[in-house]
C-alpha cells in the first residue's frame, strides 16, 4: 500500500519535472499564448472582478443568509409550478445582463437553497444567454435575422435546457422534491417588499455599474451609459439606507463610506474603479462589525468568493493560453477555427459550440468576434451556434459548475447546451441559405 501510493507521487513528480524540462520557453507560439494568458487574465482582473463579480458574491450571499430555504423550494423547487419556475429563469438574463462567470455566484446560492435542478439550471443558461443590450447590437451589426433567432433561441433553449435536466436526473429529483415534503413554512423576519427591495437595489447596483458603451452616440442606451454611475451612486445610496434601517448598519457608518465614495469619484472621475472599491471595503467592514444577521451575511459572501474565484481566475489564463484574446492569438492559431467554420455542416455548427462553450467571452465581446469570423468566411448557421453556446458557458464557467452540482451533471448540462446549439445552427442555416 505504501509502495503504490508512495509510486503515484513520484509519477506526479516525474510528470512535472518532464513538463519543466521539455517547456518551450522561446517558441514563438508558446511565449504569445503565455503572454495572452496573463493579459486576459490581468484584463478580467480589472474589468469583471470588481464590478461584476463581487456585486454578486454579495447577492449571492444575500441569498444565502436572507431568502429561506422554504422559500426556494416553494418557487424553484421541484414541487414549484413549472410555468412560474421556468418562466421565472427563463427571462432573468433580461434584467442580470450578466457573463457566464458573473451569473454563477447567483446560481450557487439558489441551488445551495433548495431550487430544483431544472429551474437552477434553466437560470444557468439564460442568465448570461438572454442579454437585452446583446441581443440588440446582435441584430444591429450582424443583422435582424441574427439577433431575431437568438432572442428565441436563447429563451427556448434555457426552457428546453432546464426540462432535459430535470429528466434526466429525474430519480434524484424525486428523492429531493420528497425531502422537502416536510420542510417547515418559511418564518418570515420581514415582509416581502422589504426583501425585494433590497435584493433590487443590488442588482440595479450589479447591472448599472457594468452597462456597456453602445455604439451609437445617441439615443436611451447611451443616456443611460453617460449616466450609469450617477444612476449606480443613487442605488448604493439607497441600499445604504435600507442597511441601516433594516439590518442595523452604523448610520455614522454608512455616512462615512458614502462620503469617501462621493469624494473619490469628484476626485476621480475618469477612475471610478477607486470610489467602487471604497464603497466594497466600507460596506465589508460594516456588515462585518455590525449584527449577527450582517455578519453572516459578509460570511456568506466571503464563502462563495473563496469557492469560485480560485476556479475563475485559473479557468480564464488556461483559456486565454490556448485561444487567446479577441485579436491576438493562443495556442490555438484563428486561422484554423476560421477555417472549421465555413458553410453550414455538422462538422462546422458542432465546431463553432464547442469552440463557443469553451472560450470566454465578456458580456457583447461575442459580437464584434463574430463580425471578423463572419468576414471570414463562417456561415451564418456557426455563428448562430457559436452565439448560442458562447455567453452560456466558458472553461472557467464549467469548472465552477462542478464544484456546485457534480462532475456527472455538468458534463450533462456542457453537453446538452453543445447538441442544441448545434441543431440550430443547423436548422437557422438551412432556413437562411
């Protein structure tokens, strides 16, 4: 026993000291996709970690701490309605406008509370899927045809996505829905207003800070854009009013946080990462110093971020070593996926999902990637693939999801989002030929 365990070891360092040695330190490809990996690595770092993600850990843990259990089973369980499930998740990425990795800190805290697989995952999918502003630049820059079959495809799919889930995985879901059977009605601490409130104002928090520029200069999306961080100041503002009022935060506190946010952002304008920042760490000492409820509710968060962002973080550089950044180039050369995608064959529409559910995208980047592949030469039924199978998922993406639900359900989950967005393609490229 000593000997066989002691043998795995020294195969696990034999297979290490042979990769160093063997390393192709000085190989052009090689040195490029290094570096493209620390660069989208160092970008995600500036551009989703502060603005996206922690916005949501904190909702997340929100969920966690101050939704009940009961109350999830009651929506999203398995004995919930499956009009009001489904339906529910299926047009949640309307309001979230969040990536494949922002979405997952949510999903954790639904699924840890009670929700049903199909329901949790259906809110996998759609959150990032069903993006109002990317659905909109889809169909202005690579046409209505486009934008018009991924509005309905991403809200079908998340519906379809969510049912094949749940049957396939129906006897643990049987097992489940019997357990909550005896779960206790929720103790309501206070009314539901209160709740949805608070939850609406971190959200308008979450999709403010990150609205994207659209790319005309006028116009109600680029009102909202040239105001977003007025509009997210008022949001914070007000949600430091309901913590102080509702969850016991020190009004000083609070007063104190908001006047640093204020200060750093007239002081910086063209920098408001400095003010956000400000506004995290003043609300993180906050609620760490204040009651038990706003305690827990920091623990929560800070046991979701330690879950998911090791696994985000590794996911993105693996990523980017191997395809690289929107116009720059891993491992992995453009020329050959360019080159897969033509046409509208099996081959290219399964091609275009697995390429789309593995590579990262942030929120409409997938456009502008597809506006160069469609110059390219891909067809439009690969694009359609790639659109549909891209914002859901990511290689970061999937190695969060196994740490929440299982290596067999995410394989199941990776796998069904691939085939249907590979019959789309399919069926949209043969309609539009």
């Amino acid at each position: 026993m000593i000997y066989r365990k002691e043998g795995k070891s020294l195969l696990v360092l034999t297979g290490i000291f042979l990769a160093l040695y063997w390393l192709p330190v000085g190989h052009g490809r090689f040195d490029r996709a290094i570096l493209e990996a620390l660069a989208l690595a160092r970008w995600y770092a500036r551009e989703h970690v502060i603005l996206c993600l922690v916005p949501a850990f904190f909702i997340a843990g929100a969920i966690a701490c101050f939704v009940s259990q009961a109350s999830v089973i009651k929506y999203l369980g398995p004995q919930a309605k499956k009009v009001l499930a489904y339906g529910v998740a299926s047009v949640s990425g309307s309001v979230l406008a969040v990536c494949s990795c922002t979405v997952l800190p949510l999903f954790a805290g639904i699924y840890t509370r009670g929700a049903g697989l199909g329901p949790a995952t259906a809110f996998l999918y759609s959150g990032p899927a069903i993006n109002v502003l990317a659905i909109i630049l889809t169909a202005r820059i690579l046409g209505v045809q486009l934008g018009v079959a991924r509005a309905i495809g991403a809200v079908i799919f998340s519906v379809v996505i969510g049912l094949l889930m749940h049957l396939i995985f129906r006897k643990e879901e049987t097992i489940k829905e019997e357990q909550t059977l005896s779960m206790p009605e929720p103790e309501v601490s206070r009314p539901l207003w209160k709740t949805a409130s608070y939850f609406a104002t971190m959200v308008a928090v979450l999709v403010f800070a990150n609205w994207g520029k659209p790319d005309s200069p006028v116009g109600l999306w680029n009102a909202i854009y040239s105001s977003k961080w007025i509009i997210t100041g008022a949001a914070a503002a007000v949600l430091g009013g309901m913590l102080v009022a509702w969850f016991g935060l020190r009004l000083w506190g609070v007063i104190v946080t908001g006047l640093a946010v204020l200060g750093l952002g007239l002081a910086f304008p063209h920098q408001p990462l400095a003010a956000f920042v400000a506004g995290i760490a003043g609300l993180s000492i906050l609620a760490g110093t204040g009651s038990s409820e706003s305690g827990a509710w920091l623990g929560s968060t800070w046991g979701f971020a330690k879950q998911i962002l090791p696994l985000l973080l590794g996911g993105v550089l693996v990523a980017g070593a191997l395809l690289g950044r929107p116009g720059g180039e891993g491992l992995i050369p453009p020329r050959w996926i360019s080159g897969l995608v033509g046409g509208n064959s099996v081959g290219a529409n399964l091609f275009a999902s697995v390429v789309g559910a593995f590579m990262y995208f942030a929120t409409l980047t997938e456009v502008p990637i597809l506006q160069g592949l469609l110059g390219a030469g891909m067809g439009k039924g690969p694009a359609l693939a790639l659109l549909l199978a891209g914002p859901a998922l990511s290689l970061p993406n999937m190695l969060v999801i196994r740490s929440v639900m299982g290596t067999r359900k995410t394989a199941v989950f990776v796998g069904l989002v691939v085939v249907i967005a590979t019959l789309s393609g399919l069926l949209f490229g043969a309609i539009t030929r």
